[in-house]
C-alpha cells in the first residue's frame, strides 16, 4: 500500500514557488538527481532529472500540474521532489508513531534515551514531518540539525526512516551540570536493573554510600544532595518494593495546516532509590566507631572537671567534620548523641562533684556543635570554659536540636539531686572567679616586668641573638662549601675518565677508517694495473700477425 503523497493542490503558493524557481534555474540533470535524492535509487533519480529538464527546454515550468505531467514524475515522485525542495509535507494517513525507551524502569536521576517512529500504513518510514514531544516530569534534550533544545518539550523533524531521537533528563531545575550529572549516570548504572526491592540491591546500595562518603567524591555527593533536596525520602523497608514516579511522554506528529495527525504516549516508571540508599548510609555512619575509640582515650582518672570537659569537647570537635555532604551530616548529627551518652554514664560515679558539672555541660555542648554543624560553638565554649561553670536550666518549651538531649536533662537532675547542692556550686563558682582573677593579676605581673625592663638588656639579648645566629649562619655556609667542593671533585674525575675513554675511542675509530682507506686505494690501483695490463696484451695480440 502506497505511503501519503500530495498533490499540487495540497502545496501552498509559497512552497510551489520554491520547487519551480528550484526546477527552472537547476544547471543539470546530476544536480537536480543530488538533490532531491529519490528513495528508488540514483538511476532513477537521474532519468527523472533529464526528463523535467527535457520538458523545461520546451518552456518554463509555470505550475506544479506540469511537473506532475512529465513523463516518468509519478505521485509519489511528485511528492519526494516537492518535499525535497520546499517545506510542504503530506499528512502521515493511516500510519503509526512509536516511541521506544532504553530503559521502561529508570532510576531516580537517570538519564534515558528516546527512539521515535513514523509509519506510513504499509510500515514504511515517513521522513520530514514534523513531531512535537512533551514530557510530564524532567527536561527533554535533543539536537535538531545545528540547534540544540532542552525543556520541557522538543519539536523535531522525522529523519530517513522516519527516525526521531531525544533524551530524557532528571527532575531537576536549574539541570545538573556537565560533571555531577556525569558522576551520578556512572553510579546509577551499576545498580542492578533486575532489582525488585533495595534487599535484592544490596550490595550495589551499600557500595553507593561507600562511595558517596569517600573524599573524592565531590561530584557525586552534589548531584545526590541536590537529588535529596527536590524529592525528600526516608528509609525504606528492604522488602518493601521501589516507590515508583510515573512519567509520562506524548509525541504528536503535525500534518498539513498543523493538524495533529498522530499521537502516542508513553509512560516511564522511574523508581526511586533514595530511600533504600539512605538505610544504607544510615547504617554506615552510625558503625563508624571513630568517636567511641576516641572517648576511650580521654584520661577517667582526671581530678578536675575542667581537664576532663576540654578533652571531650576537642574528642568531638574532630568528628563533626568527619562526614561529607548534606545528607551525610545529618545522619552525623543524628547518630552523634548515642557515644556522648554513653561515656558520660560510665565516668560519672569516678568523678568528684565539680567534675561532674563540668563533664555533663561539656557533653550537652559538645552534642549541640555537632548538631550545629560547625567549629563556631567549639571556639565560644573554649572562650568560657575558665570562666564560666554554671548550669544553664533548660526554659519551658524551648526546642532542642535532638530529641535524646531530653534524656541528658533527667541524668543531670538526677545527678544533681544526689551529688551537687547550692552550696557546692556557690563554692565552685567562688573558686574558678577568684582562680580566674589570680591568674588574671599573673598575667599582668609578667606583662609590667617585660614593660620595665631596661633598654640596656634588650640590646643585649639583641647583641647575642644576633652573634648566635652569625655563628649558626658561618658553620652551615662552611659545611654547604664543603660539601659542594667535595661534589665538584667528583664531577672533576668522572669527567676526566669519560674524557679520556672517549679520546681513545675516537684515535681508534680513526685509524681504522684511515687503515680502510688506504686497502681501498691499493685495491684500486691494482685493478688499475690489471686494467692497463690486459689491454697492451690486446694491442700486442692485434699487431703480431702484420710482422
């Protein structure tokens, strides 16, 4: 069954225009055949060439009735030279579009190539017509000759075959750049496609939390980061199958006058794996044992809760760095209160009373600077540590960072309760102000001695340190000298013995030349002889018979 053709009726003034100027002005039948490029072949495309320019050399042709009239110009013919040469397109009647995925089940954030389809009703491909693709989710890319479209929708044109190709992108807005986007496809190409729940992923989810907490892997953190942002998720269940985000594809394809002659829809289930990768991550970063191992080092045995309240507070200064990413600091802050917890209820029947208090507010704080994520609340609480060593009351109804902190606050009554009175704390409070101001008045007194001391011995100092430093400067540049004299020596004697070997090489390669040389000239002045030699016994051979 024949595909769609047009008829001259069917092409508009603007389009018949171009085919006859095309058809009228075209130098010979070779460039006509090139460029309009019949389906059946260059052997036909040429024998159809010569026979519209046989009819032009009869006369212009002034309408498209007497291109269709030319001998050997069939419908379909007709409709390939007009197509070829003008923008006019016949209605794809009867036939069908296809779009094909490379993946019907992709991954959250993974690209999927588009491979479109027009038919005509015999199965044939339809070139050049035109097809608008839209997507419900995600960003739509393709290349249309020397453009190249991106968003939520693409018009592209039917190619041989009637082949159309464009890409469809993440769920993202602005898109991932260049380098994270292709960090993510690499990661997300090693889960298993087969995979029916995150249980059966295991491995290759595990894998992924490695590789997202490893220190190079900036690229990919970010693109995951910005993933978590737009489509946030909890842990899922490992049986549990993927949550799955339908999307949907519609592909128009437009006939004469624009008319919608075709439409297809195809609908991608994109499965989300954020949820099962969190479990994992989850569960890697609470078995990090880094900041358990580091409270065990701190000294139980310390006297003063001041010592003790600064180790802990550096112990856990280093582990709030320790994870990367957004997603990675928060399970941080999360899984940081359980270690600090723990040490705390195991020092505290060791400590005096003081001890205590400064040990209890040291972990409070050291929990909420990792919560907060930052070095800033490290640096105030070392600023107060000597000066301040007071219990702050929690007020009704503030928030805390992490909901265990209300744990901390029922052990720090209780121990309160039976340990600390008002007394005890007036008292440490008296001792660490008039410590403070001992230590402040010290610090003044050494400030004032170095102020008063005389010009005199500071020149002095000045005079010595200088000598010292001559000293020190003299012995190393003797030393330096030394040692460069000692290389140089060296250098000398290599030299020298490389010299000498290669004069020698030289002497000899020389008389050999010169030896050959020589045995050539005599080889020559023999053959020379020989030469002479045979010819006078020829001339004395010639001249014996005339005597």
């Amino acid at each position: 069954m024949p595909g769609p053709v047009l008829t001259p009726e069917e092409v508009g003034p603007l389009d018949a225009a171009r085919v006859l100027t095309f058809l009228n002005r075209v130098g010979s039948a070779e460039e006509l055949a090139d460029t309009i490029g019949l389906s059946e072949g260059a052997g036909v495309g040429r024998r159809v060439a010569a026979a519209i320019l046989a009819r032009r050399a009869e006369g212009p042709l002034v309408s498209l009735d007497a291109v269709l009239a030319v001998t050997g110009v069939t419908p379909a013919r007709f409709t390939e030279i007009v197509t070829a040469l003008s923008g006019a397109r016949p209605a794809p009647a009867g036939g069908t579009l296809r779009l094909t995925p490379t993946s019907e089940a992709p991954w959250l954030g993974q690209g999927v190539g588009i491979v479109g389809q027009l038919l005509d009703a015999s199965g044939r491909g339809v070139p050049n017509v035109a097809i608008a693709c839209i997507a419900s989710a995600g960003f739509l890319s393709a290349q249309a000759g020397i453009e190249r479209q991106q968003g939520a929708a693409v018009s592209l044109v039917t190619g041989p075959g009637g082949l159309i190709q464009f890409r469809l992108g993440p769920p993202l807005a602005p898109p991932l750049d260049p380098a994270s986007a292709a960090a993510l496809q690499a990661e997300l190409a090693r889960l298993p496609r087969e995979a029916a729940t995150p249980e059966a992923a295991r491995e290759a989810l595990a894998g992924l939390a490695a590789r997202y907490r490893a220190e190079g892997a900036g690229l990919l953190r970010a693109a995951m980061d910005r993933l978590a942002r737009s489509f946030p998720a909890e842990a899922d269940r490992p049986e549990a199958p993927w949550p799955v985000m339908p999307v949907t594809l519609i592909a128009v394809a437009s006939g004469a006058g624009g008319r919608a002659e075709q439409v297809t829809v195809l609908t991608l289930r994109v499965r989300n794996w954020l949820g099962g990768w969190l479990r994992f991550l989850r569960a890697a970063v609470e078995g990090d044992a880094r900041l358990d191992a580091a409270l065990k080092n701190l000294d139980r045995a310390a006297h003063s809760g001041a010592d003790l309240s600064e180790a802990l507070i550096r112990a856990t200064q280093a582990f709030a760095g320790l994870e990367r990413g957004e997603i990675g600091a928060r399970l941080r802050d999360e899984a940081a209160g359980a270690p600090i917890a723990r040490y705390v209820e195991q020092v505290a029947p060791r400590l005096r009373d003081s001890a205590i208090v400064n040990t209890v507010r040291a972990a409070g704080a050291s929990r909420a600077a990792i919560s907060a994520g930052g070095f800033a609340v490290f640096e105030a609480i070392r600023a107060t540590q000597d000066v301040q060593d007071t219990i702050e009351p929690k007020r009704p109804g503030r928030s805390t960072v992490d909901p265990r902190l209300d744990l901390f606050d029922h052990r720090l009554g209780t121990l309160e309760a039976k340990a600390v009175d008002r007394a005890a704390l007036d008292g440490l409070r008296d001792e660490l102000l008039s410590g403070t101001g001992a230590r402040f008045d010290r610090m003044q007194g050494r400030v004032d001695a170095l102020e008063s001391r005389p010009q005199p011995d500071l020149d002095a100092f000045e005079a010595r340190l200088t000598r010292s430093l001559d000293a020190r400067f003299a012995e190393r540049l003797a030393e330096t000298e030394t040692r460069l004299g000692r290389q140089v020596a060296d250098t000398r004697r290599e030299l020298g013995g490389e010299i000498t070997q290669t004069r020698s090489d030289l002497v000899t390669r020389i008389d050999a030349k010169a030896d050959a040389t020589a045995v050539r000239g005599l080889e020559r002045s023999v053959t020379d002889l020989r030469t002479t030699n045979a010819a006078l016994s020829d001339r004395l051979n010639v001249t014996r018979p005339d005597r």
